[in-house]
C-alpha cells in the first residue's frame, strides 16, 4: 500500500518529462517562432536560408516538434527547393529550447524529418549548419559543385545529405524555394 501511494505521488513529475515527437501543425507556429528567436535571435533574418524559405513554405508532413506537457520544446522544418531544375529539401531551422538540450531532442529531430524524407521519396536535402553536429546524419561539406546560394553562406558550413548515392552529382545552379520559377 505504501509502494503504491509513493509511485502514484511520482507519477505526474515523471510525465512532465515526456517528450513526443509530431508533425508540425499551424497551431505550433507561434511557439516555434519564439523558439527560432530565442536561438538565432533578429540576425535570421538575413541568412541565406532564411532568404529561401522566404520564398513560400515549408512542409509540415516532414517537419516536426518536440513537445513536453503540451509546450513546443524544439522544432525542425523541412523546405521543398530547387537547385538549378533539380528538387531538393532545406532543412532548417533546428532549435531546441536552451532548458532542453544536450538531451538527444535535436538528434531525435533530426533522425525523425531525415527518416520523413527518405519514406517520402526526397533525394537530397542540403542546410547551412556546423558540420560537427550534423555529419552523425549523414551531412558533408559540399565541394566542387557550382550551387549558388541567395546570400553568402560559409563553405564549411554548406552541407548536403544524399539520401540516394549521388544524389548531388552533376546538380548545378540558384537554390530557390520549388514555389519560385
Ligand atoms: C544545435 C541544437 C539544435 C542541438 O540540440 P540538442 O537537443 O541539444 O542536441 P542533442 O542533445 O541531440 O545533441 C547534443 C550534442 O550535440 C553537441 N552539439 C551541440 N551543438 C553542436 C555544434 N554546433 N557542433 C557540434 N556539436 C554540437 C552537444 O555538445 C551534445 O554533445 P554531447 O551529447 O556529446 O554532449 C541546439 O543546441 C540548439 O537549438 N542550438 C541553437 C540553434 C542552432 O544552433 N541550431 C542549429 C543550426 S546550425
């Protein structure tokens, strides 16, 4: 009886640290704002990722959050594009609030929105990001390709994940959201 009474009492602070993973629907957008302002701050909107999907939306059905007691604790959007003629994703922007990381919730994202877009049929995907965090999933620099980016992007951070072998052969020219001619 005392056992039971005691890991009844456990229970809800057990539950608070639940975290699900769901596609991404409208009613997140505003958490997910707060989220992407509160890790990139007002210089996202500058970026070279952000010029692209700036150019229509990205895909809820391969973008997702993490939530713990009904609050958005991180997020991962994926972006249809296109690179010359040829159909890629961006992935972009991953955050995890700050009180939530270093505890396997950006990498969760990740192998949820990479695994969404292989099922999907998506090729290639390509994100602007620290190579060291995102090699574990199969991101690598891109090198001798004659992709142009809306802004200027740091080569080292240029990645792109083959989800089929040589997906990003021969693929050349403007990345562009797939909504814009
Ligand atoms: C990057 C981010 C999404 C990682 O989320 P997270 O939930 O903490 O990630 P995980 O718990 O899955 O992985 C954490 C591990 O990645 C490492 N890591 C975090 N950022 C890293 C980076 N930029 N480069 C290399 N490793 C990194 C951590 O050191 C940690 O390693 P450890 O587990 O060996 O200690 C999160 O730190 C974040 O929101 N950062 C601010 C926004 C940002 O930079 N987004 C990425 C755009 S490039």
């Amino acid at each position: 009886m005392k056992v039971l009474s005691h890991s009844h009492m456990k229970m809800p602070r057990m539950l608070s640290h639940v975290v699900t993973y769901a596609p991404e629907e409208p009613e997140h957008d505003t958490a997910i704002e707060d989220i992407n302002k509160e890790a990139f701050g007002p210089g996202r909107f500058t970026r070279a990722a952000y010029r692209i999907r700036e150019g229509g939306p990205h895909d809820r059905s391969l973008s997702f959050v993490a939530t713990s007691g009904g609050h958005v604790v991180g997020s991962v959007r994926l972006t249809p594009i296109l690179i010359g003629q040829t159909k890629a994703m961006l992935l972009g922007p991953l955050a995890v609030r700050p009180a939530w990381k270093k505890q396997g919730i950006g990498a969760a994202l990740m192998r949820t929105s990479m695994e969404a877009a292989r099922r999907a049929n998506h090729k290639l995907v390509i994100l602007v990001g620290d190579e060291p965090y995102y090699a574990p999933f199969g991101f690598r620099r891109i090198e001798g390709h004659q992709i142009v980016m809306p802004a200027p992007v740091e080569p080292s951070r240029f990645l792109a994940c083959e989800l089929v072998p040589h997906a990003l052969k021969e693929v050349q020219g403007r990345v562009r959201h797939a909504s814009v001619a």
